[in-house]
C-alpha cells in the first residue's frame, strides 16, 4: 500500500509520460544536451463562455523549478523502467536548470494563442519541465479564469468561500483558496491551515452558526446564543434552519442581547428558499432593529450567472458564497494548454519549428506579446518575434541563466495587480453571457518566418 494519498514534492519530479524521458535520454546519447531550445506555453482555443482568462500559477512554477532535481532513488526506479540510458542517469544526478524564462507577470490578461510562458534552455531541461508546467498554469489559470467572473458580476459586493468541501483534491483546494485570496474573494471564513501556510491573520475571521450547531441544541436560540457568547460579533447567524422569519427573529434577540453587552454579530446567512425575497424582508427587519451594518450572506450553488440574476431581481444581500460551481468550473471545465518547440540553437546555427497542421498550426521562433491600450483599456494584442517593438511587453524575465531575476510577489502584490488589470477589460469583454471576440494579430516578421519554415519542409 502506498505510503501517503497526498501528492507530495518527492512524487512531482518523476511524474510526466514515458516518451518524455525517452526523448530527453535520446537526446542525450545523440550529443544534443547542450543544444538550446525554446518552447512556448499557451492555450490553443478560447474556452466556451471565455471572453479573456487570467493567468494563475506563476510562483508555483517559480519554486516548482528552483527546487528540481533527481535524488539517487529517483534515478534508480528510472534506470528499472528502462526508460533512461546509463549515461542520461549520470546527467539526472548533477540536474540543475540553468536556462531563461520569461513570463507574464501572474493575474495578467491574455487570450488564446499568446505565449504566456516562454522557456529558453538546454532542450532536455525544458523538456522533463512538460508536464509540471502545463498543469501547474492548467489548474491555476482555469479556477482563476472561472473565479474572477463571479468576483466581477458581484461588485459592488463582495465573493466569499471556495473552501475545499467540494474541491477535487486537497491540493486544488489549497491553490484554489491561494487565488481565492488574490481575487478579493476570501473575507471570512478562512481556513486556519491556509493562513498559517500563507502567512495570512486568522484572528477576525467570522466564524458561521451553521445547521449542525443548531440542530445540536434543544432550541434555535440557544445555539445562537452561545456561539455569541463565546465568539462575540465574529460569528454570522444562520436563520433558515427551521422556520426562516423565526430563524430571523431569534437572531435579532439575540443580536440585541450583544449589543447590550458591548458585542455585535457580524450578520446572518442563508442557503435555501428565494434568496431574494429572504434577503428583502431580512435587510428590512435588521434595518428596523437597528442593525443598518448587518450583512447578509446568501448562498446555494451560486456562480456568476446566478448572481447576475439574483442582483438583477434586486436582492439585498452583501456576500454572496460560492463553492461546488466554481470548483469544478462547471460551465467550462477544458483547458486545451499547449507546449511546443518553436527553435533550436545549435552552437549558433538556429533551427526553426513550426508545425503547420490546419487549426493546430504552431509558430516559430522567440516571441513576444504586444499589447495596445486606448484611454487605458487593451484595444488589441500582436504576437511578434522578440526584436520587435510593437507595444507594451508582457513577457518578463523570470529566470536568467537559471537564476531567478523576478522578485518573487506576496499574496496582496497579486492582488493588488489584479484590480489594476481588471480596470483595464474593456466593458464588452466583461460580459458573461455573450461571446466577445478580443483582436490578437501576428506580426508581419512573424508571418513570414512561419512561410519561411513552410517552405523548406517542402
């Protein structure tokens, strides 16, 4: 039986296909482990109901790849495989990447077809990366790119929630909250194992009088009131688990209770019936109790076209909860990320790659993406060669002959960029029921390199 269930670092650096270490020993014996290749990583096509994505992951690839190496045990189950050669096993044990990295910086807008990664390294190096940079930006960037559209639908209220109740994994959850935190969607609530794994203050965090509380007491009110007791104004009070407008009075007295004794509740939640008629005739009986501050939180299933709807119907509630829609990115679930070679550096001699197949076409050479605003929002995208001068760069130097040049950003730096670049969407790419289409053009240079490599394969 196996040791542990959880994913762990000592698991990432064996797990990728078969063919990739078959490929790196191959180039190894072949005397190509000094040449220099660089791949692209990208998304191919647009996800349905995708007007823009958001990229996610960035410093997981940043200690993902300062931390990579082979360990004696690694090396040997490698050599029982039969995948490797004696002499690429020798290679594995001194494995250090030495090569260049350039990025967008994480929280960035991009669209299809746009190198958000690009590596530049000795070809085996970048090749064992496949499959740990592919889903560390797949995962990452697909909750991010689901997640901020609810974010944004809510405003001018608040996102809250995206626990790991209905996550796939443990470790999903733990991303999921990470980029959570970063879209301003975490407020209260939050898991103790996060903020100490993130460095982030636990201690106003608003704790939930939620249904197996209640129901665990002889009555309704009692819970209520010894949660208050002991926790003060950091708890919410859930109020439909029995009869809602009962549920609602109990928390006023209680609520009243507190406040004679200097305490406050944060507010009350609910999770089922019409959330817009409970959240009408709640904010008006908190309202005339005297409790204008109170928040409502709702919650069932929600996601961004659920909020649309329940804001345009009017309800008054504060922070909507989201969790299983979201997870799961339900309405999207595909990400079709791609990482291919675009040149080789043979001491000097450059071999260009391409391919050319009809809607999987891949271009050649080391690119760069152009962006081009108007009265601060993007107008459009070109993705030219490197040399080019063509717009805002949004590829940066991360790593620099192995070394890492990027400063690495704290949770409320990513945050902080995020609400730079959503300001900057224009307000039709906003819209989360229509399909907007973003220009993204390719420079002449780029175009004719692309026919050049046609033309000599014939």
């Amino acid at each position: 039986m196996p040791k542990s269930y959880f994913f762990n670092e000592e698991d990432l650096h064996l797990y990728d296909l078969p063919q990739i270490f078959a490929a790196s020993a191959t180039w190894y014996e072949s005397g190509m482990k000094d040449d220099i290749a660089t791949f692209d990583l990208y998304v191919r096509d647009m996800p349905p109901h995708r007007n823009f994505l958001m990229f996610g992951g960035l410093d997981e690839i940043i200690q993902g790849i300062q931390n990579w190496k082979y360990t004696k045990e690694d090396i040997s189950y490698l050599g029982k495989t039969g995948l490797i050669t004696p002499g690429f096993a020798k290679y594995l044990r001194s494995f250090k990447f030495t090569g260049d990295i350039k990025a967008m910086h994480e929280g960035s807008i991009f669209f299809n077809n746009e190198p958000v990664i690009r590596i530049t390294a000795p070809i085996i190096q970048a090749n064992l990366l496949t499959m740990f940079l592919m889903n560390a930006f797949t995962g990452n960037t697909k909750f991010m790119s689901k997640l901020v559209r609810s974010v944004i639908t809510a405003k001018p209220y608040q996102c809250a929630g995206v626990a790991g109740l209905r996550a796939s994994s443990f470790e999903y959850a733990m991303k999921g909250l990470r980029l959570s935190y970063i879209l301003g969607s975490v407020t209260g609530g939050i898991i103790p194992g996060f903020a100490r794994k993130f460095n982030l203050p636990l201690s106003s965090a608003v704790t939930n009088v939620y249904h197996a509380v209640i129901k665990s007491f002889p009555t309704e009110i009692e819970a209520m009131r010894k949660m208050g007791e002991l926790f003060g104004g950091f708890i919410s009070l859930t109020v439909d688990t029995y009869d809602f407008l009962q549920g609602l009075k109990n928390a006023i007295i209680v609520m009243n209770e507190l406040k004679e004794k200097g305490k406050k509740v944060a507010g009350i939640f609910i999770d089922s019936g019409d959330l817009v008629e409970r959240s009408k005739i709640a904010r008006e009986m908190l309202d005339d109790a005297g409790f204008l501050d109170a928040t409502i939180t709702v919650a069932t299933n929600l996601d961004e076209y659920k909020i649309k709807k329940l804001k345009e119907e009017g309800i008054k509630a504060d922070i909507f909860i989201i969790a299983t829609e979201i997870t799961s990115t339900s309405d999207s679930p595909k990400l079709e990320t791609v990482y291919k070679l675009t040149e080789i550096d043979k001491s000097g001699k450059i071999l260009y790659c391409a391919k050319f197949s009809p809607g999987k076409e891949s271009y050649p050479g080391k690119k760069q993406v152009f962006r081009i605003k108007e009265e601060g929002k993007f107008k459009r995208d070109i993705v030219g060669l490197d040399d080019e001068n063509l717009g805002e760069k949004q590829l940066v130097d991360i790593f620099k002959n192995g070394k890492l040049v990027y400063q690495r950003k704290s949770l409320d730096d990513v945050k902080n960029y995020v609400v730079e670049q959503i300001t900057q969407i224009p307000q039709d790419l906003l819209s989360i029921d229509r399909d907007i289409k973003y220009e993204v053009l390719l420079s002449d240079k780029l175009k004719e390199l692309f026919e050049d490599v046609r033309k000599g394969h014939g």
